[in-house]
C-alpha cells in the first residue's frame, strides 16, 4: 500500500521551465516593440544633438560679444573661437583681454567637427558667421543634416568657400 503523500494529483504537478514555444512568442514581443519604439528613440536623440548645437552656438555668440566688448573687435577669423580661451598671438593682439570668455575648452559640434567661425562675417559683415554644417557636414540639409547658424538663416557658399580656403 502506498502512502498517501507520494501520490500526487495531476493538476497539482508544477512546470519547471518554458517550451520553445512560449520563448519563440516573448522573442516576437520584444522584437515587435522594439521595432516600433526604436525610430522614435533615435529619432529623439537626433532632435536633442540640433538642440545641444544650437544652445552651444548661442553661449559661444555671447562669450564672442563679451570679447568684443572687452577689445572693441571680435576676434578674426585667424584668431578663431581659441581667442576666446586665451590671449592670441596672431594678427592683432586684443586691446583689453579680460578672458577667458569660456570657462572650458572651446567645444566641438555634437557631431565631433569644430563649429565654423568667420569675422568679419560673409552674412554678418559687422560681426561674425558661426554656425555648424549638421551631421552630415555638408551646405543645406533637412532634420539632424541641417545647418545650424548664429543667424538663423542658411550658410551660403561665400561662407562655406572663405572657411575652406587655405
């Protein structure tokens, strides 16, 4: 005769582990939201480098004018945006450098290319042109390729051709 606590009801058996069914379905899941969250995932972090471009191109600008009103003058094309760390030695040395005007390293676009600076400018001709060509590092542009200026407007081929001049 057998004991009554080896003798267990079906219905009370407990499953250990999942069938390659059940994984295959939770696999589908996973990989259909994935699907369908990742573009806008991305796309957001597109959206936060143009932001993060224009907000650096807007400290940059007021650093520029703070120079300016230090040394009557924005620092030449020569000189660049590294005047606005530390005296410069090229062309004609500022007349009241008060610097520096970043409390950092002059940054580099969110796309890892330096921001383009000319002065006097080709669309600013009583200032400055400094903009960022976007992630593809070419003119023109829609979304995350766009230019991005100090201006607001769109880089001409002037601007573009003066910076890539020797």
């Amino acid at each position: 005769m057998s004991s009554r606590s080896d003798v267990r009801p079906r219905a009370t058996r407990s499953r250990h582990g999942f069938t390659l069914i059940e994984l295959l379905v939770v696999i589908a899941i996973i990989a259909t939201l994935a699907a369908v969250v990742a573009p806008s995932i991305f796309r957001n972090v597109g959206d936060a480098k143009v932001s993060a471009a224009k907000s650096q191109i807007e400290l940059l600008a007021l650093a520029l004018n703070s120079y300016r009103l230090d040394n009557d003058a924005f620092p030449s094309t020569d000189q660049g945006l590294e005047a606005l760390r530390e005296p410069s030695t090229t062309g004609d040395a500022p007349r009241n450098w008060k610097g520096p005007y970043l409390s950092r390293v002059v940054p580099v676009d969110p796309w890892g290319r330096p921001y383009l600076y000319v002065s006097p400018g080709h669309v600013n001709a009583q200032s400055f042109d400094l903009y960022s060509l976007g992630k593809d590092g070419r003119e023109g542009g829609d979304g995350e390729d766009a230019d991005i200026t100090s201006w607001g407007g769109l880089v001409h081929a002037a601007a573009q051709a003066a910076v890539s001049s020797p």
